[in-house]
C-alpha cells in the first residue's frame, strides 16, 4: 500500500514541526519587508519613542526570523543594545523593560541558559517592583517559550503561561491572553494529551472569532494536526484547508511553507501520493527562498526524496538530499539527525545495506543526545524496524518496533501505529509467537478500516473539490476585477475623447452595443459553461459510486479471505495442542478445504474482473499447494491438461472443494511407501459443450468389488453431494491403468451471456 512506503513509511508535519511552526507564526511580528522599510526610516524618525518602537521591532525581527543563524543574533543583539541605551538615556521604563526581556531571549536563543535565567529573575524582580504587569506577562510568556524547545514540559514552565495569561486577563489584553492560553494548548498536544489539546484550541478559536481576530491559521494548524494524529483525516484536510484561507486572508504568509506542508502530510498518510508530494515541493519551494536551516525543510526534503524512490529512482534521491545538505547545511543535532535518516533510506533502496544500517544507528543517536522527546524518534525507530524486517533479521526488528510502542504511542499517528503492529505482526509470525501475532494483526486492521473509512474518504473528496472550486472562483474574481479596471480605464479615455471630437458619440454609440452584443455573448458562453460543467459532474459522480462499489466488492473478498485464513491458523494452533491423530487429520483436511475456498476469493478480489474466475490458474495453484503441504519429496508428480474455462463463485467453490478432495485422495491412498507415481487433471468441455473436471492416478486403484455408490466416507459423499449442487454427473473410471474420479455439469447460464463460455 502507498501510505505505508512514504519516508520508509513516515507521513505529518511532525510535532517537532509543529511546534516550529506554531512559535515562528506566534513570534513574527514583521516582515522582511516591513522591517527593510523601519531601518530606511530608521534615522528619519521625528520622535525618540517612534526611534525606540523601530529599533525594538527590528531586534525582534531578526530574533525570531525563522532559522537558527548566528548572524541573526548579533544583528538582533546590536538593534536591543541600541534600544536600551536609548531607553535608559530618556527614562522611559515601558521601553526599558521590552529591551530588558529580549535581551534575555538574545541570552536564551545563544544556548546561555545560566545567564539567561538570571536575567530572567533580576527583570522578574523589577517589573513587579514597578508594578509592569504587561511586561511581566511577556517576559513569562518569552521565558516559557523557550523552555519548550528544550524537550520536556516541567510544571514551572506550565506554571510561566498560566502565570501570563492571568497577568494579560488583569490588563484587558485578550488577544495577547487568547495567544498564551493558545500555546498552552500546543503543549498539551506535545505532551500527548489530544482530547485536552483540542478542547482547548476550540475554545482559543470561538474567542478569537467573537473579537474579530483575523489570524486563525495557526489554530486551524494546531487542530488539523491534532485529527491527523487522531485518524480523523476529513477533519484533519478541513482545518488545513481553513488554515491555508485564514493565511490568504490575513495577508501574513510568514508560515506559509509550513502550513503547505501540513497539507502534503495529510494526503500522504491517506495514501494521496501525488497530491502529498506537490504540497511538500510548494513547502520547499518557499522555504527555499530563504536558504535558512529549519527542522522542517528536512523533514519536507524526506518526503520528496521518498517519492522520487518509490518511482524507482534512489540515485536521483540520494542526489537531491546531498544537493540540500549542502545549500542548506544543518546546524542543530535534529536537523542533522533528520538528514541522516534521510541519507539512510537512499542508500538502503541503492541496496547499500551495510551504509544504510549505519546512518539509521547515526540518526537514533543524535536523536537521543538531543534529548527531545517528540514524535520523529520514534519514526526512526519505525524505519529502522521496517529495514531489518527487510532484511530477515526478526530479533532486531522487533526490538526496535516494540521501543517505538513503549515510549509514548499517543505521539504516532494512526498511520504509523497501523504500519508498526502490521511489521510486528510479520515479525511474531516469523518468530512462532501466534497469539501475540493474532494481536498485532486484529489492531492493525481496527486502524486500517479506520484510515481507509468509506464514508472519511468520500467527505475528504469532496473538501478536495470544494476547496479547488472555491480557489477557482476566487481567481476568477480576481481575473474578472482585473477586466473591470482595464474597462473603466477605457470608458474613460472614450469620455475624454467625447468632449475634444463630435465625431467620436458616434463611435461611443457603436461602441456600447458591441459591449452590449459582448456581454451577451459572455452570457451565454456562461450558461454553456456551466451547463457543461453540470454535465461532467454528474458523470465523475456516477464514474466514482462505480469505482466505489468495485472497490467495496473487492474489499468484501479480501476480508472473507483474511477471515478464512484467520480460521485455518487457529485450525493449525489448536492441531498443536492435540494427541489423537484422528483429530489432527480431520483438522489438516479441515484446512485443505478452507484453503480451497480462500484461494477463490483471493483470486475474485487480485482480478479485475470480480464475478468469474479463470479456473485453469486456480487448478495449478490448488494442486501446488496441496504438493506442498504433503512434502511429496518429488516421488509424485502432476501433469494438467486445462483449458481456459471461467466460472462464476457459485460453481468455482464446489469445483474447487472436489478438486482438493479428489487430489487428496489420490495423494493418501493411491500410491504406498515410496512408490512413484503420477496424477493428471484435466479440466475442459466435452462434445456436448458440457464442463468436465477429471482427477486420475495410475496407482493401484481401488478393489475390483469396490461400488462407488455404497461407499460412505466423508470425503466420497463431499464429492457427491458437491456434483449434485452443481446439478451434474459424478462417476469413476478405470482406463488403461488410470483411475479416474470425474464431474461433469452444465455451465451456468450468466457465465454463458456474459461471454466466457469460450476462449
């Protein structure tokens, strides 16, 4: 399946995303062309405090610019310095105390966190001495902020926000309060808890809306993120969508590549491939621009090389991830981390196993000694998993999976949880370990039938085409905006020209009607237009209840199959508890008819055409499986004489239990000890049209006073009342030294209409 092969099986703008993503939207005051625009007025300004405001917007700017470039400090460090000097020259304690605390956050963002926690309680002390609540609520909020980057949620980084909130709710500072009870939230999806998370993102959301707050994409994020970990991914596509809105709305894009790769995410874990990877390029695209290190742009940067590996190309891919190491080289452990891996899966699909085990050990590491504790550890632990699972070795594989399950599963999505339990699903099957398989298998199928939900993947259709129609429409008011100026434009030159020339009313008139013959032409064409679009919609609408009752028929023989062959693992687990042989042998034979039947619905639901089933492919593979399961060592051979007959399911599974008894049979009692021998099935129409499957050996045969009529086994009266449901003959014949048990019957008449009555 597409979904699980994406990054080795990787899916989200990870939480460590996320979280970037929601402190470079929370942060950014301005922009790189507002701030261009303060320092050119920088030595203008008419007054100290318009000088002060500059200087101090500017220094942010270049703090919380997205990225963790030096340069950018020492920037940022020479505008605070300045605003401080000129601050503490006029008295102003309001800009005193801003430049205080980000000097702290300059002190903080260098990795000094002994310094810049004691400037965090010296500036604590005085703006409680002065009674500065509102800088006292920032000052907590900045400290706080920078706490979780640090990995881990301690209660007294908690505490800094409710501490903040509180202090901007005293002042009458909603908005501010609203962005603080915001990043609350976002902890509370970092730390796992969803259902809190979410409840309070929709709170912050209802509030933002009842003050009129235009910038709601970083909220709409947060909660597309938080569906998409859940599984819910109509929910999840909605709130990306409306995140992506809200941004064009407001006319911030400073988290624009951020929130195209939430988007990218989403349809890659609904197995939306190329919809995914066009989301993801668009986010490295605009990240690009920039050319600054950022977590995200790696992480992007893995999915795309993914792609270009599940269409066959790993030299292409492994090309494209050192191409971007080297225009944007990491400089954090995660970013490096994140490279590494994606270093790894390039050269395991090259097949350069020995290098691949490598990097995948080299990204783990870094990952743990950066002592963060998010979701993409864990998905490297995943991929290493899945890559010694490739590899046979079972041991490791499962130590790895199982310590992606231990350290916190509410941080995986559903996606990745399903893909986990199905690889140790394989991995407790290969080891012998049943019941634990059993397990993995019966989750993996819960999160699999909920990823896949019919009625999710219809509604996440038709926000895919809600959303392009709503892009259309808004083009075409642009575009029809556009023509409206250009024609007034024209108006009113025509006009001007009316007052110089008399000649020109004339023209005027003439003019007007054309336009009026143009409009109506317009008109019309948009009636056709729609007319035609109506037309199409409703053939996509039909084409897709088609496609999706093929796919529910597929589905429906897939999961008989699955049940069928759940059925005959349990045979074989309770076979291994007994001690009677007769009990054994009725369980095996048990089996053998199971599997008969299991092997049609595989065959019904791998086929494209799903009512019929080409029973010469069916014999061979019925015969070589019983060859198998006996282990014949060779001394018994088949030969097939098939002609191209198709059956519908009726006739397919009685034909197939009397094949599996008639082989049986043959394979038991027809040959002794180590005789050798042969068996011949043949499958074909007679004279008469009618359909004749022919089981032979040329073992002994059975007695001379053998009658077939009296005789009472089990498999024997299978077999007969078998022909009789298919309304047929059933007879055994002795010929030239071969004993053949045959059936012969009528092909079902829909096989006949529907053409497959020849080849």
């Amino acid at each position: 399946m597409r979904l699980a092969y994406v990054l080795t099986a990787l899916r989200n703008t990870l939480i460590l995303v996320m979280m970037i993503c929601v402190q470079t939207a929370r942060a950014q005051h301005i922009d790189q062309t507002s701030a261009s625009r303060l320092l050119s007025k920088l030595n203008t300004c008419r007054t100290d405090t318009a000088r002060l405001r500059s200087l101090i917007e500017i220094g942010k700017f270049h703090v919380f610019k997205p990225g963790e470039l030096k340069s950018d400090l020492d920037s940022a460090e020479s505008f605070i310095g300045r605003a401080r000097k000129l601050s503490d020259s006029l008295h102003l304690v309001k800009w005193q105390h801003e430049s205080q605390t980000m000097e702290m956050v300059i002190v903080l963002e260098r990795g000094d966190a002994l310094k810049g926690q004691l400037l965090f309680n010296e500036a604590l002390r005085e703006y409680k001495l002065t009674q500065d609540k509102e800088a006292e609520a920032f000052l907590r909020f900045r400290y706080g902020v920078w706490m979780t980057t640090r990995g881990s949620y301690p209660r007294e980084m908690i505490q800094q926000f409710y501490e903040s909130a509180s202090l901007y709710r005293q002042i009458n500072k909603p908005v501010e309060e609203i962005n603080v009870l915001m990043e609350i939230a976002a902890l509370h999806f970092y730390d796992g808890k969803l259902d809190v998370s979410e409840k309070e993102l929709l709170n912050v959301l209802n509030r933002y809306k009842a003050l009129g707050y235009p910038r709601l994409q970083t909220t709409y994020s947060l909660l597309s993120d938080i569906s998409r970990v859940k599984g819910n991914f109509s929910k999840s596509l909605r709130y990306a969508m409306l995140a992506i809105e809200s941004m064009n709305k407001s006319g911030d894009t400073s988290s624009a590549a951020n929130f195209y790769a939430d988007l990218g995410r989403i349809y890659l874990e609904i197995g939306n491939n190329e919809d995914g990877i066009k989301w993801y390029k668009k986010a490295l695209q605009t990240w690009g621009k920039s050319r600054r290190p950022n977590f995200a742009v790696f992480v992007a940067a893995g999915y795309v090389s993914g792609d270009l590996i599940r269409r066959n190309r790993p030299g292409d891919a492994l090309a494209f991830t050192l191409k971007l190491s080297r225009q944007i080289p990491p400089i954090t452990k995660i970013q490096n981390a994140c490279i590494t891996q994606n270093l790894a899966q390039c050269y395991d699909a090259l097949g350069e196993y020995g290098k691949a085990e490598r990097y995948y050990k080299q990204s783990l590491q870094l990952y743990a000694s950066s002592a963060m504790d998010f979701e993409f550890p864990q998905e490297a632990r995943r991929s290493i998993g899945k890559f010694y699972l490739s590899r046979n070795n079972y041991g490791s594989a499962g130590r790895y999976l199982r310590q992606a399950l231990q350290s916190n599963p509410q941080k995986l999505s559903a996606a990745a949880l399903r893909d986990i339990h199905h690889m140790l699903f394989r991995v407790d099957s290969a080891e012998f370990n049943y019941v634990s398989a059993i397990k993995h298998y019966q989750i993996y199928k819960q999160l699999n039938d909920s990823i896949l939900d019919t009625r999710k993947t219809r509604e996440i259709g038709e926000l895919q085409i809600q959303y392009e129609t709503e892009k259309r429409k808004k083009d075409l008011v642009l575009l029809n905006n556009k023509n409206k100026l250009q024609q007034n434009k024209l108006q009113r030159a025509a006009m001007a020209q009316n007052f110089t020339q008399a000649v020109v009313v004339l023209l005027v008139i003439i003019l007007a009607l054309l336009y009026q013959q143009y409009k109506l032409k317009n008109r019309s064409n948009r009636d056709l237009r729609k007319q035609k679009q109506e037309i199409s919609e409703k053939n996509n609408s039909l084409n897709h209840f088609l496609n999706e009752k093929e796919w529910l028929l597929k589905e429906i023989h897939h999961r008989v199959k699955n049940n069928l062959q759940i059925v005959i693992s349990l045979l074989n687990t309770q076979s291994s508890y007994l001690e009677n042989d007769i009990a054994k042998k009725a369980i095996k034979e048990s089996q053998y008819r199971m599997h008969s039947i299991s092997l049609i619905h595989q065959k019904l639901y791998q086929s494209d055409n799903l009512a019929y089933i080409n029973m010469a492919d069916y014999i061979r593979e019925l015969a070589l499986y019983l060859k198998e399961s006996f282990d014949l060592s060779g001394h018994i051979n088949f030969s097939f004489d098939l002609s191209t007959v198709c059956l519908n399911i009726n006739q397919a599974i009685p034909v197939g239990l009397i094949l599996n008894e008639a082989i049986t049979n043959a394979i038991k009692y027809a040959f002794t000890g180590e005789d050798k021998g042969s068996i011949r099935i043949s499958f074909s129409r007679n004279e008469e049209g009618q359909v004749c499957l022919s089981v032979g050996d040329d073992g002994p045969g059975f007695p001379p006073d053998f009658d077939i009529d009296e005789c009472k086994s089990l498999g024997m009266n299978l077999m007969k009342g078998l022909s009789s449901q298919l309304e047929g003959s059933f007879d055994m014949i002795r010929n030239n030294g071969l004993t053949c048990l045959t059936v012969t019957f009528n092909e079902s008449a829909h096989t006949k209409e529907a053409g497959f009555a020849r080849n």
